[in-house]
C-alpha cells in the first residue's frame, strides 16, 4: 500500500473512528460488517507523535488500517481552529505507511454524548471518563449509517 493514501475505505474491515480533542482522543470500532460502531477508549494526549503511534498500534490489533477522523465544524459549516487542529492531526495520522484516514462532520457529536449519558443517569464523574469514546461512537455510526443510505446496502 501507498503510504498516506487517504480516500474512502475498501468494502471490508473494521473502521475506527476518533473524537480528536486538545487532551484526549475518543475511539470507537466497528464490527467487521461496518454495521454497528462501538466505543472502545480513551486515549489521553501527549504529543502527537505519541498519539499517533498508539493509534498505529491500535489499528493493528483491532486489524484495521482506515481511521474516520471527526471534523468539528461550526454551525454554518465553516472551519475554527477544532476543525484546523483535527485536520492536521488527519494529516499526520495519514503519512503512516497503510494508513487510511477519511474526515467526517462530527457537529455537536459531544453534546449528544453528554446528553446521552446525562439521560441514561450515568454521573458527572464517570461521564468526563467515558463522553469522548462516546463521541467517536457517534461520529463512526452516523459515517456508517450514511454510507449505508447512500448504498443501499449493509457493507460497501
């Protein structure tokens, strides 16, 4: 494989996708069909490389190689510096050699976590450990849902 390919992912495998934020990184995994995502962890920042390099790590565990990386866009749809910082990261993420990252608009995917989780009584205290994961979850299933509605199909 071309390192850094980015583009949309091959018709099997599990994906990951990420809630990059400025001190952690929400991760969720889909199942093999790519039909149901699943929170998976946490990961908290430390410089970007290391982030980076634990991702790698993780992809190859989980036996993936294509990352949906969360673009917090604004309401109106215009790029702040969460979405800069996300894209950059994206960016990074994608110069590892068999790495496949695609962006996808994550708008308000941490509020409906938190809502989520405010609504199903989990307390403040063990919602900051898990909301970012949470957020990934959301992110992957909507992209999953998508490509799914714009198929037709289950799996591409």
């Amino acid at each position: 494989m071309e390192k850094g390919q980015t583009g949309p992912p091959t018709a099997r495998g599990k994906l990951i996708g990420l809630d990059v934020g400025e001190r952690r990184i929400g991760v969720a995994v889909s199942d093999e069909n790519r039909v149901v995502a699943l929170p998976e962890c946490v990961i908290e920042r430390r410089s970007i490389d290391e982030d980076v390099r634990a991702l790698c790590e993780l992809a190859r565990a989980k036996g993936s190689d294509r990352f949906i990386v969360g673009l917090p866009l604004r309401l109106d749809g215009s790029h702040g510096p969460e979405a800069d910082d996300a894209t950059e990261f994206a960016r990074m993420l994608a110069q590892q050699p068999g790495i496949h990252v695609e962006m996808a608009d994550e708008r308000l995917s941490t509020k409906q976590a938190e809502r989520h989780l405010i609504h199903s009584g989990v307390r403040r205290r063990r919602r900051r450990r898990v909301v970012d994961k949470m957020a990934a979850q959301i992110i992957l299933q909507n992209y999953l849902d998508s490509r799914q509605a714009e198929t037709g199909k289950i799996s591409e």
